[in-house]
C-alpha cells in the first residue's frame, strides 16, 4: 500500500453505549504520537466517543472533562492523552498560540474534537472520525486512515 492510499470504514451505531464501547475499543490501541481527529455537529457522540477512548487509555474516569474552555486537557494513562477542543477557534494561529502544535508527535496520542474548525491542525498521517445523527439514538461513524500507522490503527479498530 502506498502512503498516499485512504482506507475507509463506515457503520451505523445503534446508541451512545454502542459509540462508547467503540471509543474503548480504540482507546486500547492507541500508541503514542496518534492523532485522532472528530468531525461532527453538537450532539452527534463525540464526546461519547471521547469519554470511551479515555477508558480504553486507563485514564480515570473522574479525570475526563470538556476541554472547551482549556483548548487542550492533558490525561494521565497507559499512555499521555491530550484532548482538544477546537470549537471556539477562528484559525490555525489561534490553535498555534496554544502550544498545541508541540503535542502532534510527541510522547502521547491527540484526540480533537471540531477539526474541521482548524483541519491543517491534523498532521499528514492521522484517523479522522465523522460522526452524523442517523435517527433516534443512532449515528453513523466514518472513519478515513490517512498514512501506514492510522491504516493499522484503523484496521484494528474496526477490522
């Protein structure tokens, strides 16, 4: 497979345990310097999402909060796992005045929430995750691996 090759999964998950347990599923194949990038308008299980990856990490639950007003919130782990919120910013420079630019690649993996607010926020080799109300309870899931590692994590995560 080339570098430049896009795999790509997609289901429709029944409730918010169901995005949970995925978000659990995920949490426990993370390595450090992952980036993890979610898409998807208020309300559509991001957080959900979020809260289940932060489980899958070891982090406690007690830890795991909304980092909207932080930008970024930092967890303790099997792994560091920094969090972040890019729904009140206007632009990459105030996304760059953060120092968030100096976790991408680093010693733990990044979860972002609103990355289609800042999309060059996501380095070149990263999972990005949209998630869409699909009815009731339910909401659909896309996931696209962008580089070797996210294919890997991908392909583990939802085979």
């Amino acid at each position: 497979m080339s570098d430049g090759e896009l795999v790509t999964r997609t289901l429709t998950l029944a409730s918010p345990e169901e995005t949970h347990r995925l978000g659990v599923k995920l949490g426990g194949l993370l390595e450090s310097g992952d980036f993890v990038g979610l898409i998807g308008e208020l309300g559509a299980g991001k957080t959900h999402l979020v809260r289940g990856v932060a489980e899958g990490a070891h982090v406690p639950r007690s830890e795991v909060a909304s980092p909207t007003f932080a930008i970024v919130y930092p967890y303790s782990g099997r792994i560091p796992l920094y969090h972040a919120d890019l729904y009140r910013l206007t632009g990459y420079d105030d996304l760059y005045a953060t120092g968030f630019m100096d976790l991408v690649g680093g010693e733990g993996a990044v979860l972002v929430e609103w990355l289609d607010r800042v999309p060059e926020a996501a380095p070149t080799e990263h999972l990005r995750i949209t998630l869409a109300h699909a009815g009731g309870d339910a909401r659909s899931l896309k996931a696209e691996a962008f580089g070797a590692r996210s294919v890997a994590l991908l392909t583990a995560w939802l085979p």
